[in-house]
C-alpha cells in the first residue's frame, strides 16, 4: 500500500499532512495531539535521535547537545554540527525530522508511509534544493516533488471554495527565510507567475532584534548572564516574540544559576527595533509587483503563510498596503502541508492512479476532491547561467541562459565555440551559477561542469558544443551537451567548485587564440507594415536567432528604424537584457513610414568594434531611397561589416540584393519561416571559422 503524504520542513517548526478519504488535505498530529512539530534534533541519554518538543526542551536545559535552524545551512556542504560522537551535516538533521514525521504519520494511519511531497522555501537555490531531496533520501521517503511553500499554501488556498480566478500574493515569512510570491487560482490550475525573496530573513531575525531589546533595558549584570547562556536566550526571546503578538507588553522572569532576571518589553519598543526587516520584506514586495508591471489594485489580497505572519505588525502593513485585511481561513501554520498534500495525492493520482484503502466496507474513495484543481505551475526566482569571457575577452561575466520567473519545468539550449585539440582527452568547462547580476561575485556557484568524450580525431578544429540547461519540475539543475557536428551526447560530470571560484574569475581571462568574438546587430525595419503578426514573427525570429548564438563570444544589438532610426539595445551579451529589448520592440517608435535606413547608424555603432562584425536587416516593405541606401550599405561591406538582407511581404528582392554583403546574403522569405531563417543565420555565423 503506497501512501504519500506531504511534508512542510520549516526552519523552525515542520508539520506533516496527508487527504484523508474524505478527499480532504488534512493534518496528521502526533501521539500528544500537537500539529506542528519543532525542527530539533538531540540526542537521548542513549545516543539516539530525539526530535521536536522534547529535543527543544533540552536547549532551554542548557544542554548543548542540541541542534536547529539546520535548514539555513542546507546545500552548503561544508557546514557541520557537532552532536554527541560526530558531526552531522544539515541533510542528516533533516532526515531525521523528516523519519519523525514519517514514523509520525504512519502511526496515526496504522500503514505505511512510502512517498511524500516536501516544501522548500521558493527562493532555495539547487544545492539547497538537491540536500533537501537527499534528506528525504536518508528518512527512507520517496520524494515525489519539491514544491515551493508558497505554491503549496496557494494549492491549499485554493482547495476551498470561492470566486472562479483569484490573483494573490503569497506572504511568506517563516523562522528563516521571506518568500513573496504572485499567484493565479482558476478552478483547474495554480500558477506561480513570479516570485521574490531572501533566504536569510526571517522570525529568527525578529528573535535577534527582540534579544537586542532584552539586553538594552537589563542591568548590564543580568545582560551580561543573559549572554553568556544564548540558547535559553533565545527560546524565551522568541516564547516573548510570541507573547507580544496577542499582548501589548510581556515580561521576562528567568532564573538561571540561582540568580533570576526580570525585565518587560512593550509590543511597541519590539516594533520599532524590527522597522527595517518589515521593510525589506516591503521593498521585494514591490519589486516583485513592479517586474509583473502589476498595481495593488490587481491583487485581489494577500495569503500571510508562516508562524512569523502572526505578527500584527506584519497583519497591519498587509492591510495598510494592500488596502484590504489579509486573506483568513486557512491556518498559516498548517497551510503549507496541506497544499503539499494535495500535490501528492495529485502526483500520485496521476501517476499510478492509486487508491487509498477506502472505509471498512472495502469501497475506495479519491485521493483528492474531484472539484480540485489539479494543475499546479510554478516558476523558479533565480535565473540559470555561466560563467564567461565577456566578447571583449578582458573580463569574466555571469552570463544568463534561462531568465528566472519562467514556468518549470524549463530548459535552454545554447551553442558554445570550443577549439579542440583533437587529442581524445579534450575537456571543456562550465561554471553554472544561479543569480541575476552579470557581476561574478554576485551568483551561487552550483558547480563546475566538465564536458568530456570529443572523439580523438587527431587533429585541432573548431567544434560547436549545444548545451542544454534545465529545471526540472523540483527546480534542480540538470546540464547536458552534444557536439552539433557529430550529433554525439558527450558525458557531464559535476565537480566540485576549486576553492580559488569566484576569485579567479576577478582577473582577466588568459588570452587564447581561439575566440572569435563578434558583434552582430539585429535592423528591424518598424514601419506600420509590420503592425500586428508580421512584429510578432519577428520578435520571434530574433529570439530564436539569439538562442542559436554563443553569447560567451558574441554581443547583439538591436536597431529599429522607419523614419527616424532608434538604437533600442546597444550590443551586449546579457541574454536576459537582449530578451527584454527585443519583448519591447513595438510599431510606431519610430515613425510609420520608410524615410530613412540603418546603415549610417550601423557604422557609427561598429567603428570602434574590433570583433568580426554583422547586421541583419529584416525589411517587410520598400524603402523611400533605396539607391541612398544601398550606398550606405556598400559603405558598411567596405569597413568589413558583413550584411544579411532578409525580407517578406513587399520587399523588393533586388534591393536586397544590393544592401547585403554577396548574392547568397539576400534571403527572401514567408513570414512563417522567418524564425526558421534567422535560426539557420545565427547557426552558420557561429560555426563560421576565423576568415
Ligand atoms: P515557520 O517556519 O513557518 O514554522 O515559522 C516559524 C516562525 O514563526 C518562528 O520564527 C516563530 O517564532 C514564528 N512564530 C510562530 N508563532 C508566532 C507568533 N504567535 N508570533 C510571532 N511569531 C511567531
């Protein structure tokens, strides 16, 4: 009998929930009756794991053979905590609240407890990601899916009933870690449109701030004994935190050594010492809505999810914002295990069509309510990318392949120029990093990827490496290539990082001979021709032309032009800004009509650009001075800028056949072959060899 249940791993406190034969997500409580259970570890008197109540009992004992907030080091694989005869690394720990849970569950039901879903905060990286998938590994649970928390608390939001589409933020702000995140409820799909959020803020840092407090308004003696036993400091620090969120004021009476310590904090000396975490929570808030170009008054409200929303302070900021009171009738601790849940009896349902066992009458029941949405979308908030040359060679720059806050499971191929030396033992490597910033100090380093298995051919050649990046339903991180010549799949290992990753990336690159950098600018024409489907083909030939690029050593640019000529994206080789320039490129911008052409722009832009250099002109009409024009063009061959004529519609063949560099660079097309034209564009001038 295979049972999945879905399991909330918090920083803080975890909670295990499973759909009863109801078809209801519901929680599972332990033997005591408590639904969540507190992320500690200790060991018992015999050396053997306790976790939860009793193994946090032991931190206010004073003992230190006490572990938590485990879940802030996962993915780092250097972080160990001590616990009686040997260090334990962050998965360890985990697995052994998740067996908790599982042990948990399984004696509620009185079965077997085979499969789960676990949650993750939305903002984990891959690595923090790939440990939590190796805890469930070690708790003996087949993990079925990572699910983001905020998506699991929206899939719980959206279980129960109410309008057919609701737009919501999801306001996530656990014991460790702040997710904000944009959500879609239909009746038969979730989507996690975009997602915010900072992995090291959280209660634990009201805790902080609260003991801060505690130690301003103590006598420096009773401050100082406080200190000096930080665990019980921080249980009763965050036992107040608590307290001040029913109570306008708590005391604190503690008595350690014999000697007892008093002291009352207000709800409003608290408030002000925590101001700016409140708002850093605001400013990602807003710039989540800003990225989505979406006003509060497009939020129809906001899910508070996380033991840390309790706080009024966060209540009130949530209606003062969003203008309305935050969204109730789910409990914010227990949400994220139900929709967790849910996601595994949908998994399940899906999946092996497994029944659970029904009443004693032997029937079967769903796994989950058949009104049940059963679509669940999310997005990923990091963007994938590597590190590279930049085209100039005299830097190294985060290069990004697969933007964040695009629907997973995703993935992103892209050619690589890579010079072998034919020899058998050629080896190409890729940093992968995780980030946004183009700066290489700025990106979680997932690993160095080793490409090997090019063929010994005895001699040196210039070969193009097709590498595939992509996210898999859990977002976690899978790299794979294929020589495009040879078809063949070449084996990736991953390595871990040299310990000199970031630092060597701060020198400049060493210098090879075998880049062949370039600089090619995309010249739409924007006359009111290309109104309508003919700037959509054209939007989409241009990413599929950048896709087929070898961004590592060539820079776009984009130029539109009609009657005045604009310079939308002076070249670069920031996928995600090239992305972007090209999703703006709009009819109208430049006048409507054809009085002017690119050329004398194109020159100027390229004077100084040492790198082989192209343009590829799309027209869609005729051009008011065609002779002016081909010119110009003429010009631009002469300073060894090599043009490409593509043109649809009314084009006028012969015209382009007079801008572009030779006969063969004229291309003359349909409209729904010119993604399929610019591909094969982008291909030839990337394995084009030096000339
Ligand atoms: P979670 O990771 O969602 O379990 O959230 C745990 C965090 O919520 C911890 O930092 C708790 O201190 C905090 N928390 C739980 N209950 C309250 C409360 N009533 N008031 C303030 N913070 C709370």
């Amino acid at each position: 009998m295979d049972t999945a249940v879905g399991i909330d791993l918090g920083t803080t406190y975890s909670a295990v929930a499973w759909v009863n034969r109801d078809g209801d997500p519901e929680i599972i409580p332990d033997a005591l009756g408590e639904t969540l259970t507190a992320s500690v570890v200790a060991l018992d008197a015999d050396g053997r794991p306790v976790v939860g109540g009793d193994a946090k009992a032991g931190m206010t004992g004073g003992e230190t053979e006490v572990a938590h907030l485990f879940k802030r080091f996962m993915g780092n694989p250097a972080y160990r905590l001590p616990l009686g005869e040997r260090d334990w690394s962050p998965p360890e720990l985990s697995a052994q609240v998740l067996a908790h849970l599982k042990a948990q569950a399984e004696a509620r039901l009185g079965w077997p407890v085979t499969h789960a879903v676990v949650t993750v905060p939305e903002y984990f990286t891959h690595p923090e990601r790939a440990a939590t998938l190796a805890a469930g590994d070690l708790a003996g649970l087949e993990v079925l899916r990572l699910m983001s928390e905020p998506t699991a608390a929206a899939l719980a939001y959206g279980l129960r009933p109410g309008p057919a589409v609701r737009r919501l933020l999801v306001y996530d702000l656990g014991g460790g870690t702040f997710d904000i995140s944009l959500v879609e409820v239909g009746p038969d799909e979730i989507r996690v449109i975009a997602a915010e959020g900072d992995n090291e803020l959280g209660g634990r840092d009201w805790d902080d701030r609260l003991i801060g407090e505690l130690l301003r308004v103590l006598p420096p003696d009773d401050a100082d004994l406080l200190a000096a036993h930080p665990g019980v400091l921080l249980v009763e620090a965050e036992r107040l935190k608590r307290t001040l969120s029913a109570r306008r004021a708590a005391d604190l009476r503690l008595t350690i050594g014999g000697r007892t310590v008093r002291a009352a904090v207000t709800r409003e000396a608290f408030e002000a010492s925590c101001q700016d975490l409140l708002e850093l929570t605001g400013q990602l808030t807003s710039k989540l809505l800003e990225e989505a170009r979406l006003t509060w008054a497009d939020i129809h409200g906001v899910l508070p999810v996380g033991g840390s929303t309790r706080m009024p302070m966060i209540t009130r900021w949530i209606e003062r914002t969003s203008g309305k009171p935050p969204m109730g009738g789910i409990h914010p601790d227990h949400a994220v295990a139900l929709g967790a849940a849910a996601q595994a009896a949908i998994l399940l349902e899906a999946e092996t069509r497994l029944r659970l066992p029904g009443p004693d009458d032997g029937s079967v029941t769903p796994l989950l309510r058949l009104s049940a949405p059963r679509q669940v979308s999310n997005v990923v908030a990091h963007s994938l990318g590597l590190i590279a040359e930049n085209p100039e060679g005299d830097r190294y720059l985060n290069s990004v392949l697969l933007p964040r806050n695009q629907r997973i499971p995703s993935q992103a191929t892209r050619p690589y120029q890579f010079w072998l030396k034919g020899s058998g033992d050629d080896l190409m490597e890729i940093f992968l990093t995780q980030g946004e910033s183009d700066d290489v100090q700025d990106c979680v380093y997932l690993g160095r990827y080793v490409v090997t298995g090019f063929p010994a051919s005895g001699s040196s050649r210039q070969a193009v490496v097709d590498v595939t990046y992509a996210y898999d339903d859990s977002a976690l991180v899978e790299v794979t290539a294929t020589e495009r010549t040879t078809g063949d799949r070449l084996d990736v290992n991953v390595e871990e990082l040299p310990s000199d990753v970031p630092d060597r990336f701060l020198e400049p690159p060493a210098r090879g001979g075998s880049r062949l950098p370039m600089t090619v600018y995309l010249a739409f024409d924007l006359s009111g021709s290309m109104s309508g489907s003919p700037l959509q083909e054209a939007q989409k030939a241009a990413k599929a032309f950048v896709s087929q690029l070898d961004l590592t050593t060539t820079a776009v640019g984009l130029i539109g032009f009609s009657d005045r000529v604009d310079v939308p994206l002076h070249a670069t080789s920031n996928a995600a800004r090239i992305e972007r320039a090209i999703r703006k490129l709009s009819v109208g911008t430049t006048g409507y009509g054809n009085a002017t052409h690119p050329f004398d722009d194109l020159r100027r832009l390229l004077t100084d650009d040492r790198h082989r250099k192209f343009c590829v002109v799309l027209a869609d009409g005729v051009w008011e001075r065609q002779d002016h024009a081909a010119k110009r063009a003429r010009l631009c061959h002469q300073e060894g800028i090599e043009i490409i004529a593509v043109g649809f519609g009314h084009a006028d063949e012969k015209f382009l056949r007079a801008v572009a560099s030779s006969t063969e660079q004229a291309l003359f097309t349909q409209l729904g072959s010119l993604s399929q034209v610019f591909s094969t564009i982008a291909r030839e001038i990337t394995e084009a060899g030096p000339r």
